[in-house]
C-alpha cells in the first residue's frame, strides 16, 4: 500500500498555488493546508494568503522510506530552486515549532483543534475489541459504526453554520448616504459582505491534503478545489512545476536557509553571508592569486561568482526605491555610519561591493565599542538602525544563490 506523508514547511504563508517538484529521488507536491486537525476550531470560510504550506512525499508499495537526514536533504534542494524563481519566497524546511502528533492506537480519542481537543474514535467495524456503541439520546442520527464518532456528531452542526454563513454572502441592504467631508453621498443597495480574492471553505481546504502527485497529471495546470455552495470562492489553484537533478552541499544549504528564514536582518545577512564565507580560502586558490584580508578573501569570491556587468543588471532589476537607496551612507547603532554602495566606475563594482558588503557585516558581529580607539560602527539587536541592514539582503542573497551553484558546478567539473 502507498504511503503519503506530509512534512511542515515554515514561512510558506500565503502560497496562492500548487508546486509540483520532480528530478530527485522522490517527487514532491507542496501546497497550502489547514493545519491542526480543525473540529471545534474550524471555520467555514479561510483566505489562502492566511494559510501555511506543507510538502507531500509519496512512498509507492514496497518502497523504502528515506531517512530523517536524507528527507531533509531532498527538500531543500527543492526548496532552493524554488527560492531561485521567487525573490520573495522565505519558504523553508527548518521549523523550529511542530505542528504534526501522533495519536495512540491504544486510546479511544484522538486529538483535534492543534492537539488541544479529545474526540471519541471507536472502529467497531474493524476492532473485535468494541462490541457494542449506542447513544443516549434517541434522537440521534449518527452512524456510530463509522469509527470518527466525535468528528461525525460535530459534521450536522458544522454544515448547518456553513449554510448559514453561505446565505449572508448574498445579503444586500437599501441605503441613503449624504456627502460629507471624508466621503461621497450614496443611494441604492450595497452588499452587507464583500469577500477578497483567495477565499476557500473548508471542505475545499480538507481536500487539499488530498492532493498527490498521482493526482496531478503531468499537462495540468490547474488543480480544481471542488465546488462550494458560496458564489464567492475560487475554485481551483495554477500548478508551477520545478525541475532539478542538482544535489548541492548540505551545509551550504544549511546556511542559505539559515539566512532565508530569519526575519532578524542581522541574522538572516550573517546566514547568507557564511556561505559566501566558505570559499574565503578556496577563492583565491582558484584564481591563482593572494589574499591577506577576509576583505580581500570576499572580493576574489564575488570575482569567481560574478561580473561588474552581472552586479549593474542585478541593481536593475532592483525596485527604484531600493536601488537608489544602496548609494546613500548605512547609518549604524553606534553613529558611525557605512559609506554607501557607490562605483567609482564601470569595472568597480566587485570590489566596491565587497568592501560595502564586509563593512556591514563586520558591524553585524562586532560589539566593540573602539577599534584602534576610534568609535567602531555596530549595530543593536533590533534598533531601528538594524534594520537598516535590510537594503543589503537582497545582494547577500542572490551571491550566496550564485556560489552555491559555483559549487556544484566545480564539484560537477572532472
């Protein structure tokens, strides 16, 4: 018998799609969920960018399952493709709070609502242990031999609120609105709820979990939710497809996802950094040449990774605000503030961005108040100045994306 499983992804909030990963071991279908087994808790209607993401692996009959390491090791690889395509995406494996529990199959309940209700589950289809279930109150209409008793006493109710809920989507109300200072006048009928973009109910947020990548056939590029009794709903998530064969270094992803999953700007620029961090030595190997300084180590990483040309089409690409704002002075906690990003000609770039680069991070994870007696520039946890350092991530980032695959490629090279 297959096997699905599904694994908690963090920072995957808001997933408006299905992603569909293939060219590893194993295939992986990542999509947005209701976590914690909802019953008490459940609601009728969810909006997708609230809800977060988890991945699904399946295990075909017979196959053996991976280890607890190698698992971790196939999603990032995939996760760090997806994290090429999409600037925006923080979505990682490293979940330092779980979500997920396993039920006892010796107890008579199992656990809803985050792990915080009991409800009764009793197979006496299946078990010859229970012989016998019978409600109390007469007027009862639930099959009791379907073994989520708990689940199917709550399921009458839980529509009827659905229902409820569906028939007010539809209210209008009759106004009159005079003209005042902060607003038009207005006459006629306005709609009581006005529901946004990405709204789902909940039987379309169960059957989500239900998605498999035997489910999605290779020319899809939808996946249809289901119907709903609500007009408003949408009725089925675009399908992006990732391929890759490429298995990269385990501890350079490690400190990519690091960075990519902190929302502490200094911490998330250190992560980053460290992976440009371990080619210090190596780097200038590979160019045949010296280097003294980390400074200097940085500036022969950038001169393997990239070009002047790459770095100016990267800032293109950059929002107008951000790519203007990299050339004024960075002021630190301390008040000594960072010489902005500024090329003092075309072929400059490299190592102008490594000394603004070096500069922010060794005020990153220095304390010291002097350096040779002068005020040294540092910043504080979580100051206001701190976040300062946001204007760098974007290039700490696409550098260390862009050494990871220098690696693979020079571990690919005979």
């Amino acid at each position: 018998m297959a096997l699905n499983v599904i694994l908690q992804l963090a920072n995957g909030e808001g997933l408006m799609k299905i992603l569909v990963f293939t060219g590893l071991s194993h295939s992986l279908v990542v999509h947005p969920t209701i976590h914690g087994e909802p019953l008490l808790t459940a609601q009728a209607f969810y909006y997708l960018e609230e809800l977060e993401s988890v991945a699904q692996l399946r295990y075909e009959t017979g196959e053996p399952e991976l280890s607890e390491e190698n698992l971790e090791y196939l999603v990032d690889n995939y996760l760090f493709e997806y994290s090429k395509t999409d600037p925006q995406s923080r979505m990682t494996f490293k979940v330092t709070r779980g979500k997920f529990w396993k039920d006892d199959p010796s107890e008579m309940y199992v656990l809803a609502d985050q792990g915080h209700t009991e409800v009764l589950a009793l197979d006496m289809a299946n078990d010859p242990s229970v012989k016998s279930i019978q409600a109390l109150d007469s007027s009862d209409s639930i099959d009791l031999s379907d073994w989520r008793i708990g689940h199917n006493y709550v399921e009458e109710a839980f529509q009827n609120y659905v229902n409820s809920i569906c028939s007010v989507f539809e209210k209008k109300v009759s106004v009159v609105v005079f003209p005042s200072d902060g607003r038009d006048g207005y006459i006629g009928r306005l709609r009581v709820i006005k529901p946004g973009y990405g709204l789902i109910d909940f039987f379309q947020g169960e059957a989500l979990d239900n998605i498999s990548i035997r489910s999605i056939s290779p020319s899809a590029t939808t996946i249809s939710l289901g119907t709903s009794k609500a007009q408003t709903v949408i009725d089925s998530l675009p399908v992006e497809r990732i391929a890759t064969t490429k298995q990269h270094r385990p501890i350079l992803l490690s400190h990519y996802f690091s960075g990519l999953k902190e929302d502490n700007p200094l911490k998330s620029y250190v992560g980053f950094y460290n992976v440009l961090e371990y080619y210090f030595e190596e780097a200038p190997v590979l160019l045949g040449r010296s280097a003294n300084t980390e400074r200097e180590q940085l500036s022969c990483v950038l001169e393997i990774l990239t070009t002047d040309a790459d770095i100016r089409a990267f800032i293109c690409g950059l929002d107008a605000h951000l790519s203007g704002a990299i050339s004024e002075t960075l002021l630190t906690s301390s008040g000594v503030a960072i010489l902005g990003f500024t090329p003092a000609t075309l072929n400059d770039h490299r190592s102008e961005l490594a000394r603004w680069l070096y500069e922010i991070r060794c005020a990153i994870v220095h304390s010291k108040k002097t350096r040779k007696g002068r005020p040294a520039a540092t910043f504080e946890p979580y100051s206001s100045e701190a976040k300062n350092v946001g204007i760098a991530l974007p290039f700490v980032r696409w550098l260390a994306i862009l050494c990871i695959e220098k690696d693979y490629a020079l571990r690919a090279t005979p």
